[in-house]
C-alpha cells in the first residue's frame, strides 16, 4: 500500500514538473529583454471604400516592442482582459498588436515571450504596461489643422480631459496670437536690416578695403628691405 501511495506522488509529481514554465537562461536574450520599451504608432492609413479585400483592417493605432527582433512573440492584455497576440502587419511594416481606441485612456499589459525559434520558446521574458491616453475630440478643430503640433492639438491626449470647448478655444486663440506677433516682430526685424543694412554695409566694405590695402603696402615695405 506504502508502494503504491509513493508511486502516485512521484507521478503526481512529475505531472506538476511538466506544467511549471522553466525560466530562460540564455544570457543574450535576457539581456536584450532588459532594454525593450513599448513603441506606439498611430495608424495613419485612410480607409478607401474602394479598397479591395485583401487590404488590412485599419485600427486606430499600433502597439510594438522596441528593439525588435524575430524571434519573440508579445501578447497584450486590454483593462478588460482582453488578449490580442502581435502578428506582422504588412503594409505599415509593424510586428505588434493593433488596437482600436473606445475615446478612453487604455492601459495595456503586454507580455513578451521566446518565439518558437528562440533560445527560450515560449518562456515569458518581460511583462511591460503601457497607458494610451484619451482620443481628443477637439482634433478635427480649425486650430488643430493649423498648429497640429500643439499639446492640445495631438489624436491621443489627456490634456483636454477637463477642458470645455470654449476653453480650448481660448487656449488656442492666446496661442495663436502669440504666434502672430512672433511673425510680425520677426518680419519687422528683417525690414530693418534690408532697409537700413546698406548703411551699415557700405562703411563696413569701405573699412575691410582700406585695411587691405595696408596690410599689403607693409608687406610690400617688408620684402623690399
């Protein structure tokens, strides 16, 4: 009976070996994990209604891992635990996962794993979280067209979070005459100079050509001693 209690527990013990992930040991591998960082990039690409079928889906935007390499796999986790495993995404030249934007901050828990025809298949090497921020709805403005650099002005921020429209408005209005009178003040400066340069360039021609002459009448002194 002691046998055959003792046999159980190892195979029991064995079926429990089997299922534990074994951790990666490959130093190269490990080490590159240490330095990879999430890269977003915004899906930029306009949907044609003439786009044949084979055309990619178009997703608001891109999640990868920096430095990439080929031979690791990511899966990411959404806030509602939803998992979306990276793939190759052809036409914008992206391994990731794409993502579609519900106009809410999104937190993302992205795992990275040995690719198949790794030193380590399978075997988690980093878990990174990434925080997308809110998609603004002030973008299509007339002042985002015109500053689309601006703070406010960019497709996923959460600077506009609390910001009604007047006072974004306000906001880009101050902006956009501090911008104006930077022109103008810029403008006025150039003016100036090609109104009023020839008289500070005509002297200035005239000193250069005198000292010249100089230099060489004393050189010409010099050799002829």
């Amino acid at each position: 009976m002691k046998k055959m209690i003792k046999l159980v527990l190892v195979v029991f013990s064995s079926l429990l070996v089997i299922n534990v992930k074994a951790l990666c040991y490959d130093e190269e591998l490990n080490e590159w994990a240490v330095g990879v960082k999430v890269e977003f990039t915004e899906d930029t690409r306009v949907t044609s209604q003439y786009a044949d079928e084979e055309t990619e889906d178009i997703y608001s935007y891109f999640l990868s891992i920096t430095p990439i390499r080929d031979d690791i796999k990511i899966i990411a986790t959404d806030k509602n635990g939803d998992k979306l495993e990276g793939r190759n995404y052809d036409e914008v030249g992206i391994y990731g996962v794409g993502c579609y934007s519900d106009l809410e901050e999104e937190t993302y828990t992205i795992e990275v794993y040995g690719g198949e025809n790794s030193a380590c298949p399978n075997e988690l090497l980093k878990t990174l979280r990434y925080t997308v921020p809110r998609a603004n709805r002030y973008l299509r403005s007339g002042y985002c067209e015109k500053y689309p650099d601006h703070e406010l002005c960019q497709t996923y921020t959460n600077a506009t979070e609390n910001m009604d429209e007047s006072e974004f408005n306000e906001t880009l209005e101050k902006y956009d005459r501090e911008i104006k009178e930077k022109e103008l003040t810029t403008n006025k400066i150039f003016r100036i100079i090609i109104e009023y340069g020839i008289y500070v360039l005509i002297p200035l021609v005239i000193i250069s050509i005198i000292y010249i002459v100089k230099i060489i009448k004393y050189k010409k002194k010099e050799r002829e001693k």
